[in-house]
C-alpha cells in the first residue's frame, strides 16, 4: 500500500495570491486545520502537514527528530503549485514551521515568504521542557485534559485515549530532544500569536522569537488560551490577507478578495 502524502490540501483556489502550509500541534493531525476553509476562502489556498503514526499516516512509525520532519516537509512544499509559500504552526507545529522554513530557504529552490507561529515558546527558549508534562500515561492524560483543546467525547472515551496518549507522547519527544543550533536569524518576517490565558506559554517567550529573525517581528496577543488562535483562525487569515496583498500590489497587479469572500460566505 502506498504511504499517505504528508501534505493534506484543504481549499484549492487557483486565484488565491499565496498557500498557506499548516503544522499542527503536539497530539494533532492534518484534520485539525480542516474547520479553517470557510476562513481561508478568498485569501488563500490551504494545506495542512501531517506527522507519521496517526489519521492518514496511522501505519506509519513515528518520527523520530524535528530535523527529520522538516527536510521531508519540506520536500512536499517544493511540490505545491508555484505560489508564495506562508508557513504557520501551532505550538509543536511552529517549531516545526520554522525547522522547514529554515531547510526551505537554505535549498533556495522555494523559499517562504512569511513564518506565522502561535502558542509555542522561541525555537532557543530554554529549558526545552518549559510548559510540558512528565511523559508518563497519567501525565498525559491530564495534560490532555488542562488544556482544553480536546474534546470532551475523546476525554471521555477509553479507547480513544489509548490511541491518543501515545501519539501525544511521540510529538512531545520531539520537542524534548530539539536543540537550536542556529547561529543567523531568518530572512523572512515572522509574525506570533499567544493567548493572553494561556499557562503554559508566556507572553515574554513568545516574544523572543525576535532573536531567531532578521526580517521583522510582530507579535499579537489574543483572548484565550493555548488553543485560542487554533479557535480563532480569522486572526491568522487577517495576516495572510496583507501578506497576499503586498505581494500582489509589489507585482503590480493589486489582488483582490472574490465577491464571496466580501460577503463571508
């Protein structure tokens, strides 16, 4: 049986100015960016990666390092559909944005033109355990459920747990064993977002994604908590849409949202 693609696309729109590439967080999948089309319609086209070990990728083994995951995401972002490239991850998915984001740019074969990060520490922000739980089933377990971003049904549910914890457990390893090893920012802006409620990332290491960056910062803070800018996608797609629209207007040929766009359809 052939493997399933690592990248899922979830709105195409041969107009749209730019694609938007999603990483989701730790215990996630590609469907947890699958509530963002009605978002993203008119401002972009939109993908979502996806870690081996679950959903799609169930029967595959688990990754085993953050540089791994993102030469091989990398790889699939070089297969889209010759657009400007926007990465965006939340909490282990922004480090995760900016691994691939950092590979993208050293091939120079397509380089993104933005890095959007929500609800994750700076990439150097140490210790790397900051905010995260003992890797034992209770733990987890409790995490899982202090964070409120899982439903209650699978909290509730014993069999969906089981399959749930250990997945959880794979991607946290990943941020465990990750070092920052960089000594240049970044070429491209990075813009981040956190939830003014959220306990386990602060405001202050949220902002310290200035020092991984030399080409302009931004941060935002929202209502919320660790899952607030998951919950709010509009505040992302409001970035997006200025980033298309500069691009577009650079060219000389100002993009335009669809009529149905405009109207929030």
């Amino acid at each position: 049986m052939r493997p399933a693609e690592p990248l899922v696309q979830w709105l195409a729109d041969a107009e749209a100015p730019v694609s938007l590439v999603c990483f989701h967080c730790a215990g996630g999948s590609a469907q947890s960016f699958f509530a963002w089309k009605q978002a993203a319609a008119g401002v972009c086209e939109l993908y979502a990666v996806e870690l081996p070990g679950r959903s799609r990728r169930l029967r595959e083994p688990f990754a085993r390092s953050v540089t791994e995951v993102a030469a091989a995401f990398a790889e699939q972002c070089q297969a889209l559909p010759d657009k400007p490239l926007v990465l965006f991850g939340h909490s282990l998915g922004a480090l995760l944005a900016y691994e691939t984001a950092r590979v993208l740019l050293a091939q120079g074969v397509r380089k993104p033109v933005h890095l959007l990060v929500s609800s994750r520490q700076s990439p150097d922000w140490l210790p790397v355990c900051a905010g995260l739980p003992a890797l034992n089933d209770q733990a987890l377990r409790d995490y899982l459920a202090n964070l409120a971003g899982t439903p209650r049904e699978v909290l509730a549910n014993q069999a969906m747990m089981d399959l749930a914890v250990p997945i959880l457990q794979a991607d946290l390893e990943l941020i465990l064993g990750y070092r920052h090893t960089h000594v240049r920012g970044l070429d491209i802006p990075v813009d981040a977002f956190g939830g003014m409620g959220d306990e386990q990332v602060r405001f202050e290491s949220l902002g310290c994604w200035q020092r991984v960056t030399e080409g302009g910062f931004s941060l935002r803070m929202i209502e919320g908590g660790h899952f607030a800018v998951m919950q709010q996608p509009q505040v992302v797609m409001a970035r997006v849409r200025v980033i298309g629209d500069g691009l577009a207007a650079a060219e000389g040929q100002h993009w335009r949202p669809s009529p149905a766009a405009v109207r929030g359809d």
